[in-house]
C-alpha cells in the first residue's frame, strides 16, 4: 500500500491470503470501512471485521508500519543486526532457531558476562 502511495495512487486496501498454518483461509489485510461493500460483497462472511477500518485510523497503521521499516533497515545498514524475538523468547510455532540460532531454554549472556570471557 506504501509503494502504491508512492506511485501517487490511493489504495483503498490490502490483503493477502493465508497459505499454511491455519484453519481460517480468508484474506486478511487492511482495508478502507468506507468502500467495504466495494471490496468484497457484503452479503458474504469472506471478510474479518477486523481488517477494515477508517481512513485515519488506516493512514496511523501505514505511518507506523513505514516508522518502523525505517528503522529497521537503518539498524541494518549500521550493523546492527540482533536476534529480536517478540517479547524476548522465541514462541513455539517458529521453526526457524536453525536460522537465527536463539537457544530455546538457554537465558541470554549479560554484556558483562561475555566481556569477562573474552578477556
């Protein structure tokens, strides 16, 4: 939706569709409240209610969304880049530790600890 703005459109919404993992198949996103029956029929329960939402509220979650993905990528070009789990732990259904190595059940090293075993 960003990248639509940046073509000088206004998108009126986003969706994806859910592959695996899950029992509930209906696109998800973010979609304008306003053109809800333009989207998708209102007379179908293809929708989660959620997902729409008004145009100020829908501007706040892309300024947020571009806030952060700013950030991101310069911690990236600085270097910093840290394994970050959500709310400190990895949760269950990831299968990525392989990847990004975070110990399951191992607390994290203190700064001081690493710095007393590399002296």
């Amino acid at each position: 939706m960003l990248a639509a703005r940046g073509f000088g459109l206004d998108p009126i919404g986003g969706v994806y569709n859910p592959l695996a993992a899950t029992k509930d198949d209906r696109p998800r996103g973010l979609l304008s409240k306003e053109h809800r029956g333009t989207l998708i029929p209102a007379d179908r329960e293809a929708h989660v209610s959620t997902d729409f939402m008004d145009a100020d509220d829908l501007d706040d979650v892309l300024e947020t969304a571009l806030r952060e993905a700013t950030a991101v990528v310069a911690d990236i070009r600085a270097g910093r880049i840290d394994r970050n789990p959500r709310e400190g732990k990895c949760p269950t259904w990831c299968m990525l530790a392989p990847v990004c190595r975070v110990e399951r059940g191992i607390p994290a090293a203190d700064d001081d600890e690493e710095e007393e075993e590399m002296l």
